[in-house]
C-alpha cells in the first residue's frame, strides 16, 4: 500500500502556523514511508473562503520549503483538488447513502432547531438535534416538498452500541452512538458540510493515513459512522498535540500572533522555524535539537510524536535562529539573505515615497525607519499614554482598532484610516488621541515619522496586528469579561466610555 497524507486547509484566513505545523507532519511522514503528500483546499465554505487566501497558503508553505506532489496548482490524478470543484460527487454519494436508508431529509426550521437547542440544554443532551424527521413517511416528505420547503441532508447515525476507533498517538477513543449527532452532510444549500466533504474526497483521494491537530479529534466518531454508512475502510488518524501558547492554552490568534507570515516577516529565517515547528509535536533520538528536514525524514518514528500539547515558545525559536546563524549560515550568506528579507528592492521601491522629503541626509533614513526593521519595540507606560488617558482607555483604544482592522478587508490606507477615525467617534474622543497610543505601539512613538497611514500599509497587517496585541499585552491586557463586554458595546457600534 503506497502511503498517502494530506493537509486540507480551508482559505478562510491567513495560514496559521498550525496549518504549517501539520503540513511538515503529513509532509515528514509520506516522504519517510516513499508516498505522496498532497494539497486540498476545503472552501466549502462559500461566504469565508478567498482566492488570495488559497495563494497565502501556497505561499506559506513554499516558504518552509515544503513541496506536494498533488493539489490545485500542481495537478495530479484524484483532482480536482478544490472542494468547491467537487459538488458533484458530494451529492452523487449522498444520493446513494439517501438511496440506501442511511440518511434522510430533514426538514426542520431554524427557529425548531433553536426551540431543540435550548430544551437539550436544559435537559443537558448531548445531542442538539432530537432526530424528529428521521422516520417520515413518504406522505410527509411528499408534503414538505411541494410546500418548498428547505431541507438538509443528515446521516442516520446507529441508536445504540459505539463507535470505535484507533488513534496511533492517543490509543482506543469509543463514543457512545446516542451521543452522536445524525449530523448534516449536506446543506440547505446542497452543499456539502466538512465532515462529509473531508470523508468523501480522503477515500477517492485515496488517504491513507489522516495527519490532523488534535481539535479534529471530537469530529472523527462521526467520520468513521460515515465511512461505515458507505462501506469503506478509513483511513488511520493520527492526531496531534496542539501547539499552546505560554498560557498552557490552545495557540490563539487572539492572544499570539499565529500567521505564519507574521515570522516571516519578523526575520526568522525559513529552516530554523521548520527546525522549530518540528520539535514542537516531535523527539528527534538523543535530544537533538537541531536537524535538517532530511534528517527527519530517513529518522522519522511516529511512536515518538508527543501525546501532550508542545508550548510554542518564541524564546525558543528566537534562540534557535540564533544557532542557524552561527551555526549554519556562512557568513557571505548573511547579508544577502537580510536584504532578501527587509531590504530589497520591491520593498525600498514602497518606502522611498514616504521617507524623500523627510530626511536630510542619508543617515537620518534609520533614526525614521528603524520600526519597519526592528524586532522588539521598546515600550514605556509613559509613551503609550497620552495625558489623562488611563491604561484601560488605551488598552480598549488598540483592542477596538484591532477589531476594527480584522473586519476590514482592504488593507490600504483609506480603510485604515476609516478604522481610526470611527474608533475616535465610538469613544467620543479626538482622534489625535487615538493616534497617539497607535503611534506609540506600532511605530516606537515617532512623532516625526513617515506618513502613518501608508506606514501601517508597508509595514503589512500581520506585523501591526502583532505589536497592537504585543502592546496591549504590555499594558497588562484585557480580562475575559471585560473582552467579552468591549466587543458587544464595539459590535454594536455603542458609545464606548471606558474610565
Ligand atoms: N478543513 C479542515 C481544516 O481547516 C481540515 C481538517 C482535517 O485535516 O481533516 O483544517
């Protein structure tokens, strides 16, 4: 049997680095075992999924220097490799498991399935869907159909005994089958639902093991009833430790920055942070920290992936880019590799605008610049706040620009702007005061900068995303609740007067 993995990203984001993560994983895997990575782009959700993030996935992934043999881009014989190209055989399979008894049409609103909702909460079922049109006779559906109405496809999952599988890194996982939902498969729409679109193209793709992140874990009973629906073997799964961030937690981009472009653009340096995303689910024999992915590849055992979750830690990466580059970067290699990443000419090109009528020699270029360069910001209380200002009101200032940023889908100088001009009218303030703590956070508080706005276009979302988290972090962060509160009063647009 040929070995073959896959990642199945969906383009409604920027990569996380956890999609990196998992790619090196099925990457390291197929290629120890001889067989075939592959690429599928899961865009079944329609409103969500971008092309431009499809590309930030190719992207990304070259960048770590990974390759696949199969996908959207580059072809192969199970294709198409896009989910949104394959609804065809989605409903092809449902009519046969619709045909067969093993799945029905469900007819029940959205206001039913809420009134269900909130009664199995209250009678703490682990169900949410009471399974009331599982049995209609053929009169009924007849009537539901030419009234027009709505309908979903759901799997006739089995009332009783468990379903059952093996996972090769967390053991023997049984759940009962009444606590398993008769999920979706296909919606109102006739489009199809992750679990069944996943199950579906990992067999005629021809997966044989499934490579995924622990959270995956919880959907897999009901892949297997599915697999069982249609008959077919499935595949093994392998689930992996999470990557947590310094709080213990699950890596959040709420609190971390976790775009893979992010470290990019940070100036780590490509093989050290693939070095590093493998340590983190992964012991290389005899402790060894630092291996080239070759090495990991002729060496790989999947009996040593960890089983608990590896702490994504940046001073650990930061001081494993350090011995690359003392260790394993020549020193001729240096200068052409920085200017590759911060000085080239596509950039200079964006910056010289900005920067020609504010310097007066050559050497005033960094004193103006240096934040487009730097790492590590150097904040003070006093810089971040301006006159009577209290920490909360900064704080709740850059949480709401962040919002405000992450909502919009251009990232260009008149969007930004327009995010900090309504951050100002929603706390009643002038907007200087707004612009003062951004100033301070993203740029080291220049007062005499380039151009603000087309600053924060340069300097690229995922950099100024991560010095408003790392500021507000600096600042002692926001509390849960007071999260919670802030993002209903920003949602709604509501005056926000934070003391
Ligand atoms: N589309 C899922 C994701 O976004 C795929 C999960 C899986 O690997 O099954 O990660």
């Amino acid at each position: 049997m040929r070995v073959r993995t896959r990642i199945a990203p969906s383009p409604t984001g920027h990569p996380h680095v956890g999609t990196l993560y998992m790619a090196l994983f099925n990457s390291i895997f197929a290629a120890h075992y001889g067989g075939d990575f592959l690429l599928r782009i899961e865009d079944t959700d329609q409103t969500r999924s971008r092309p431009e993030f499809e590309e930030s996935i190719y992207e990304s992934l070259r960048w770590i220097g990974l390759t696949w043999q199969e996908g959207p881009d580059v072809g192969g014989p199970f294709g198409p490799y896009r989910q949104s190209e394959r609804t065809d055989i989605y409903r092809k399979h449902c009519a046969d498991l619709l045909r067969a008894g093993k799945a029905y049409k469900c007819f029940t609103t959205a206001e039913e399935l809420e009134e269900i909702r909130l009664v199995s909460q209250k009678t703490g079922q682990k169900i949410g869907y009471d399974r009331r049109h599982r049995n209609l006779t053929e009169e009924e559906i007849n009537a539901f159909e030419s009234a027009g109405r709505p309908f979903v496809l759901r799997l006739k999952v089995p009332l009783s005994g468990d379903v059952e599988f093996t996972d090769r890194i967390k053991g023997k996982i049984s759940v009962p089958c009444k606590d398993v939902d008769d999920q979706v498969l296909l919606k109102s729409d006739a489009f199809p639902t992750y679990h069944l679109a996943n199950v579906v193209d990992d067999h005629e793709m021809q997966i044989t093991h499934v490579i995924r992140g622990d959270e995956w874990i919880s959907s897999t009973p009901k892949h297997i009833l599915l697999y069982q629906a249609f008959g077919w073997k499935p595949p093994e799964f392998l689930h992996m430790p999470l990557l947590l961030g310094p709080d213990g937690k699950k890596l959040s981009k709420r609190k971390n920055p976790t775009s893979a472009f992010y470290y990019k653009q940070s100036g780590f340096l490509p093989e050290a942070f693939r070095n590093f995303l493998t340590l983190m689910g992964y012991s290389m024999t005899g402790d060894r920290e630092i291996y080239s992915l070759e090495e990991i590849i002729a060496e790989f055992d999947p009996k040593r992936i960890g089983i608990s979750g590896a702490v994504f830690d940046i001073k650990k990466l930061e001081w494993l880019n350090q011995q690359y580059l003392i260790r394993l970067i020549p020193e001729e290699e240096l200068w052409p590799r920085i200017r590759e990443w911060g000085f080239n000419d596509t950039f200079m090109k964006r910056l010289m605008p900005l920067v020609r009528t504010r310097i007066r020699t050559f050497g005033d270029f960094f004193e103006l610049c240096d934040f487009f360069f730097t790492s590590h910001l150097p904040w003070t209380k006093e810089l971040l706040l301006p006159k009577d200002t209290s920490e909360k009101m900064v704080v709740s200032i850059l949480q709401c620009i962040l919002w405000g940023l992450e909502e919009n889908e251009k990232w260009d100088r008149t969007a930004i702007e327009e995010v900090s001009q309504t951050v100002a009218k929603v706390f009643d303030v002038n907007h200087k005061k707004i612009v003062i703590p951004i100033l301070f956070a993203v740029f080291m508080g220049k007062h005499q900068g380039p151009p603000l706005y087309d600053s924060f276009v340069l300097l690229g979302e995922h950099i100024t995303r991560a010095r408003l988290l790392q500021s507000i972090q600096f600042l002692g962060g926001v509390s849960n609740t007071f999260q919670a509160e802030l993002k209903k009063s920003w949602d709604a647009r509501l005056g926000l007067l934070v003391k």
